[in-house]
C-alpha cells in the first residue's frame, strides 16, 4: 500500500482500519459512556499493545488529543501496524487510538463539553487564570460570524498584538482557558472521559515501566506538512536533551519561545509526567503544518459558534464543517506523503533508541 492510502475517511473507518491492522495483537477498547457520533452509534477509544507486559521501557503513540487532528494520527499507527511495526527486544509499545473520540467522530478539535483535552489536566478546584484572554474573550470567540462582527474582533486582536506582540497574542488566546465554556480552547470544568481513560491506560500498560517515549500527534500549527517536535522541557533539561539525541533539530521548546506552540496548561505532557514520577520521561508532540495560522483560527471560531451558539442550526453549517476539516486535514496526496515520511522518521529514531 502507499502510505496515503493510510488515510481514513472519518472516524468509523480509522477504527476499522486500526483495529484490523492490530488483530494479531487484539485491542481493548473503552466504550465512551454518553457521547455518540453524528448518527448514533458508540464511540470508543481503543489501544493495541505489543512486546514484553512487563517490559522497563517503552514507546507510547496517542492520536485524536484533538479530535479532527486524528487523521493524521491514526493513519500513522494503522500504516505502522501495516508495515509490520514491532516492539524493541525486551521493550514494549503502547497505539493509543482516539483519545478524543468525539471530536474524531464530528471533525472537531474539542470534546463533547467544548473541553480542549490538551488543557484538561489541572485541578479543576483551582484552575489556572487567564486574564489576557478574558480580555479579549469576545473578539477570540463572537457570538456571531457576520462579516462586520469578525471584522471588528480581528482589529482588536491586531491592536492587542500591535501593543504586547503576535507571541503574546497568540498565548494569551491557545494557552488554556477555564472561565468561559463556549469559548476557545477552554480546559473543562472537570476531568474528562478522555483525561480518565488516558490515566487507567497509563496504569494498566505502562505502570511498570522505567524509561517512556511519548509521540503525540497533532496537526494544524507551522508550515504546510512540516513536522516539529514541541517539547516542554527547558533547553538544556536532561528531557530536552533526550529529546534532542533522538530527534535532533526538529526538537523546540514551547517554554522557552522556540516553538510554533506557545506555552500551555493542563496537558498531556504534564499528566503523564505527574502520573509515572518514577519514569524517565522523553515526551514530544509532532505538530505538523497544515494552513495558514490566521485560516485554522478562523475556521476554529467559526466551528465554536456553529455548536455553542448556532447549536449546529445555521445556513452556513456544511461549510463550517468543511473547513473545519480541511483547518486540520488537507486531504491531498502531497501532504499525506509530507506527514508520513516526517512521521516515520520520528518513531524510527524513538524505537532505535529503545532498541
């Protein structure tokens, strides 16, 4: 197979295809328990395992953190299955399949409850603040898409740049909010399905291990099927050093500004890190590029106000979902092939390195 044929179609056929490409090994598969697709049926998120149960190091593979990004992931475990992908002698690896089922199954970046799993893991008694944003909360997210509406909030958001710089805008709206649910990129008011299950799969499967990669696969920030490896670990950390002897110059440090990503709250990355304390952790998120910035935020508002405002009832919806999909999947065989290899060469190194 070539490896755009990798790709799926949506949802229901990147769990077919996982889930066959994995049927030497088996898959256990966790049943969301109130979330549904467009027409009804479950959502689940499935792991497929392989190598020593009680193996010291291991590599763990997550798409669908944001659910429309799940293309570009899935299609990388389901091609690696394919290829014949398998465990570094006395080592093990963990496909984490659709943390975000929801948001895989309705080509959106967020969960059920609007939650941005990748800013879920905080403690919801005492979330972080983000005064910026609700500085700026009505021109990030408008309650409506009229030309003169989104006209008006982007000359503010220019002006918050013009005054404080692009970088800080562009923290101030991705960082994590917890104060506004039909806003953007807002953390949840509670633990999620996805946040529990990614914590009962980190104790069921990997609860013994001693030395852990984590490849979690995004899609959507930096140039057109580019792939970074965003790191939050400091320049010169023991992690960030890891991460660099495995994946070079394409390593860069959100914390430290070097990245497409700003900083951020409640992630993936900080959970795992706070769930296995005693692993020697060298976690990395390959963002690859998809749009242009200002055309994935745009289609990110207009997604947001057509579920949380127009309640997904609006003339516009087709379109809205459309471009929604296209913000962070560009079904084109050049960029398929752009992502793979880039993708390919990242797990490549992480397994000769547990090798």
């Amino acid at each position: 197979m070539s490896c755009e044929d990798h790709f799926p179609s949506g949802y229901a056929e990147a769990r077919a295809n996982f889930i066959a490409a994995a049927a030497d090994l088996g898959t256990t598969s966790r049943v969301h328990p109130h979330a549904r697709t467009r027409d009804g049926r479950s959502l689940f998120l499935d792991t497929a395992t392989m190598g020593r149960r009680d193996a010291e190091t291991a590599l763990l593979m997550i798409s669908a953190t944001h659910g429309v990004e799940g293309y570009f992931g899935s299609a990388m475990q389901t091609g690696l299955l394919r290829e014949g992908l398998s465990a570094p002698v006395g080592g093990k690896i963990v496909l984490l399949h659709a943390l975000n089922p929801y948001g895989f199954a309705w080509d959106r970046r967020v969960n059920e409850d609007n939650a941005d799993i990748n800013r879920n893991f905080v403690d919801h008694a005492r979330p972080p603040v983000n005064a910026a944003y609700a500085s700026l909360a009505d021109a990030i997210a408008p309650r409506d898409i009229s030309r003169e509406t989104m006209k008006a909030a982007n000359a503010r958001l220019r002006a918050y740049a013009d005054a404080h710089g692009t970088f800080t805008l562009q923290e101030a709206i991705t960082k994590g909010q917890y104060a506004y649910p039909e806003g953007l990129y807002y953390g949840g008011a509670r633990e999620s399905w996805s946040a529990a299950m990614l914590r009962d799969v980190l104790h069921e499967d990997l609860r013994a291990v001693k030395r852990l990669i984590v490849i979690d696969f995004h899609t959507g920030l930096g140039a057109h099927g580019h792939g970074e490896m965003i790191s939050e670990d400091l320049p010169g950390s023991p992690a960030y050093l890891r991460a660099q002897a495995l994946w070079g110059e394409r390593v860069r440090s959100s914390e430290a500004g070097e990245s497409v990503s700003a900083p951020l709250t409640g992630t993936v990355d900080g959970a795992v890190a706070r769930w296995l304390p005693e692993a020697e952790l060298t976690f990395a998120a390959l963002e690859v590029g998809t749009r242009p910035t200002r055309d994935v935020f745009n289609a990110l508002r207009r997604d947001n106000f057509l579920h949380c405002v127009a309640k997904g009832e609006h003339g516009e919806a087709d379109a809205i979902r459309r471009e929604i999909r296209d913000a962070f999947y560009p079904d084109t065989m050049e960029w398929k092939r752009m992502v793979w290899k880039a993708a390919h060469e990242v797990v490549t190194a992480a397994l000769r390195a547990l090798g």
